[in-house]
C-alpha cells in the first residue's frame, strides 16, 4: 500500500530530526518547493466597452451572427477560391509567420528547461609545477606532499544545479512564453486573413479592369462603324468634314484608354503572382482571359461589434500580448526574493591515469545554496516598472486596436451599402444612355439630326457603362473590405 501525502511529510519530518544540521537545511529546502508560492498578478481579460450594435446600416448588410470559414466561396467563382488555396499554402508572409511562431514555441522549450535540473560533464588535464617552497597542494579533496615539483594533474567528473523556483520566477516567465505563442499564432491567422483579402481585391480588380476593357473594345467597334457612315455621308456630299473630324476624334480618345485599362490587368496579374509566392508574370497565361467581375452575396451578416474581440486576430494577438506582459511583472518581482539552488558535483582527480577512477580519486560534494540581492542600485524596482508600463502600453494598444476595428468595419458597412445604391442608379443610366445611342443612330441615319447629338450620345453611353464597371468592381471590393474587417476566414 503506497503511503499518504501526510504519512509520507510525517516520516521525513521523523527522519529529518535524526540528521545533521546540514542534512535538515536541505530536506527543508525540499519540503518547501511544492508549498511554492507564484508572485505578481494573476493575468485576467480586460473588459473592453463594446456598444450594443454598429451605427451605421446600409442595403446587403445584417446583424444576424457573422458566418465563419471561407467567406471568398460565397462569391461563387472557382478561380478565386483556387487562388486564395495556392496563396494560403505558398504565401512568403504566412511562410514568415510560421517561421516566428516555430521561434516562439522554441523559446518556450527552452525558458521551460530552467525548471529542470543541470548536469554537465566535465573533464581537465593540467601541467603543474609547484614552488620549491611549497610543502603540498590542494587537489581534489584533500591535501597531500608533493614529491616533486612538476606534476599531471587529471580530471573528470559531473555537475549539477537545481534552482527551486520558489517565487514562480521562471514559471511566470513560462507564462508569458505561453501567451507569446498564442500571440504569434494568432499573428499567422492576421497574415492569413490579410493574405485572402488581398488576393480577393486584386482579382476582383483585374476583371473590372477586363470588364472595362471590353466595353471600351465595344464602343470602339461602334465608334469605328458609326465613323465609316460619316465618311460615306461626306464622300456623298451630305455632311461636312466637321462631322467626319468630331468622328474621328471620338474614336482616337477611345482607343486611348485601352493602354490604361491594359496596364491594370497586368498590374493586378503581377501582384497576385507574388501574393501567390511566384514571379510576377507567372499567372499571365491562366489569368489573361476576360472573366466576369466576382459578384458578391446578397446580404453580409456583421453580428455584433463585441464579435469582432473573438473573430478579428490581429485583436485576439493584442490581448495575448496583454497577457505575456502580465506575466512578465510577477517575474520581475520575483527577483526581489532569494534563489534558492541545490548544488553538487563529482570528480574523480589523480597524477596519473591509471588509478583515474579509483575509489581514492573521487570527491564529491552536495548542498544548497542561496543568492539574495541586497543591495542593486534599484535595478529590480525599475524592471518592476518597467514591465509595469509595458503592460498598460499593451492594454492601450489592444484597446486602440478595437477602436480602429469598430471605425473600419463601420466605415465598410456605409461604403458597401452606399455603392449598392449608386449601382442602381447607374443599370438605369445605361439603359437610358443605351436607347439614346439608338434614337440618334436611326435618326442621323434618316438626316434628320446632325453628328453631335450621335457623339454626345455615345459619350454618354461610353460613360455610365465605365461608372457601372467600376461600380460592379467597387460593390465586390466593399464586400471583400467588410469581410476583412469581420476578421473571418481564418
């Protein structure tokens, strides 16, 4: 039958009245450990002041609970949701944030080991001569005549060290390791929710800048028609070359564009070549042909502004850090308490090798230790101080942090909601402009108007169909900013 935490206690304290003073002073040290304090404060969450609902509201938008996973497949455009896959597994800033949370995890291990006894071996040769005056030397454990005046002197042996972290020193530093893990982890999930938007906004960006693209190819082919029938008219004498002119110069100023548009699309294939950990031309072929603009959902559930503390990472790695500088004051104070260690060490010493490891040649010796910094200049009060500043510093920023969320996803809200209405506006302007480029054709076709009503007309047209463009494109980005700012896809 194994024995009682308090039979066991009672035979060592029965025991210990038996020993030596130096033997008490020991087993003393031993029974104290696991009765070890922790100093500093104990970390606990900061209440944050979160308002019960966001100000604002706009068309598409709801306060249901906001969705979690990959808010890109809502998009329903398979070649995002490919890039973003490539991107997530070949991205060089989520490869750098894995790398700093291996660091992080490392350097746990290894501020953990100091609760771990020491042992090293060690081992000497040493070529001594003694003074002539000299009677003996101090080798090992004791004192012996030396016979001679040069002499081998061998050694091997063992040390060991224990601290007993009585004040919890290296466990509030284990603490914060911990914290800084969990803050490190959530610093890839910030790299990866970035990492998705970005991917979302350019590729969003290139097919508005085909769609802008084909539609300026189109006017153009119409432009280039409508300029053949005004030729033919002046050629027939029945219009003037003004007409022919104004034709002409609206077709050149089309044409114009498409250098632009084109530098885009390059531009948003580039980036999102790096993004994918490639070279910048590396998706020209794949992404090259026209495609239509990703359109976004119907209605973006926002849930509540105190979701974005629990979904948003770069907020979730605010209040772990918060957490690591807690922790690191009770460390600091902790070094206003004695260290207290167990040392020993074993040797075996001799002249000559052959009775090296002799039963003579060994020493050895064992006991506890104790360092207690009396007096440092105010060393420890001001790293207590400091740690003490650098946790309010965290606090501040983690409340900064959710402020700039809540202004960010409020100002996406109104941005997405807002365009939704301008697009509506803009269908109507097209279909307007659409039958006015109609009515002029037939009636300039008949004689019975001039070129200009025609040229106007297919400005006009040319316009609100490049508004609506970037409309469609701006109504996907809204959608993709405010899906960011939700922090979800992680």
């Amino acid at each position: 039958m194994l024995p009682t935490p308090l039979s066991a206690s009672l035979f060592t304290v029965n025991r210990l009245a038996n020993r030596s003073a130096r033997d008490r002073a020991l087993l003393a040290l031993l029974l104290l450990w696991p009765a070890a304090c922790t100093v500093g404060p104990d970390y606990k969450s900061p209440q944050i002041d979160t308002p019960q609902a966001f100000t604002e509201s706009g068309g598409g938008v709801s306060s249901r609970p906001a969705e979690e996973g990959a808010w890109w497949q809502h998009f329903k455009d398979p070649v995002l949701s490919s890039l973003v896959e490539r991107a997530a597994q070949n991205n060089l800033d989520v490869a750098l944030a894995e790398a700093r949370l291996r660091e992080a995890r490392a350097a746990r291990r290894g501020t953990a080991s100091e609760l771990e006894p020491k042992i090293d071996a060690a081992g000497s040769y040493a070529r001594r001569r003694i003074a002539s005056n000299t009677i003996g030397g101090n080798f090992g454990s004791g004192s012996f005549q030396i016979p001679s005046t040069q002499v081998d002197l061998y050694q091997v042996g063992f040390d060991a060290s224990w601290e007993l972290d009585l004040w919890g020193r290296v466990r509030r530093q284990v603490e914060a390791a911990e914290a800084d893990i969990e803050a490190f982890s959530e610093a890839k999930r910030e790299a990866v929710v970035a990492l998705v938007g970005e991917v979302a906004r350019n590729y969003v960006e290139l097919r508005g800048a085909q769609r802008q693209r084909g539609i300026t190819q189109e006017n153009l082919r119409t432009q280039e028609q409508t300029l053949e029938l005004v030729r033919a008219k002046h050629r027939a004498g029945l219009v003037s070359e003004i007409d022919v002119a104004r034709a002409l110069a609206l077709v050149a100023s089309t044409r114009a564009q498409l250098p632009s548009i084109e530098t885009q699309e390059h531009n948003s294939i580039h980036r999102l070549g790096v993004l994918l950990g490639q070279a910048p031309g590396a998706l020209m072929q794949e992404l090259s042909q026209p495609a239509p603009i990703p359109v976004a959902p119907a209605e973006i559930a926002t849930g509540l502004p105190g979701d974005l503390l629990r979904r948003r990472p770069d907020l979730r790695r605010a209040e772990r850090e918060l957490c690591a500088a807690n922790a690191r004051i009770g460390a600091a104070i902790a070094d206003r308490y004695p260290r207290f260690s167990i040392l020993g060490n074993l040797r075996f010493g001799s002249t000559e090798t052959n009775n090296l490891f002799e039963n003579n040649s060994l020493g050895w010796s064992i006991g506890p230790s104790v360092t207690w910094p009396l007096f440092d200049g105010g060393r420890i009060e001001a790293n207590i101080e400091v740690q003490s500043a650098r946790e309010e510093q965290a606090l501040i920023r983690l409340r900064q942090a959710f402020l700039n969320a809540l202004v960010e996803t409020e100002d996406n809200v109104v941005i997405y909601g807002r365009e939704q209405t301008r697009r509506q506006s803009l269908e109507e302007a097209v279909s307007a402009n659409s039958r006015a480029v109609e009515l002029a054709n037939q009636l300039y076709t008949q004689g019975l108007t001039d070129y200009l009503a025609v040229l106007e007309a297919q400005r006009s047209l040319l316009a609100a169909q490049a508004d609506l463009a970037r409309s469609d494109t701006s109504v996907s980005l809204g959608a993709v900013a405010l899906y960011k700012s939700l922090g979800g896809g992680w």
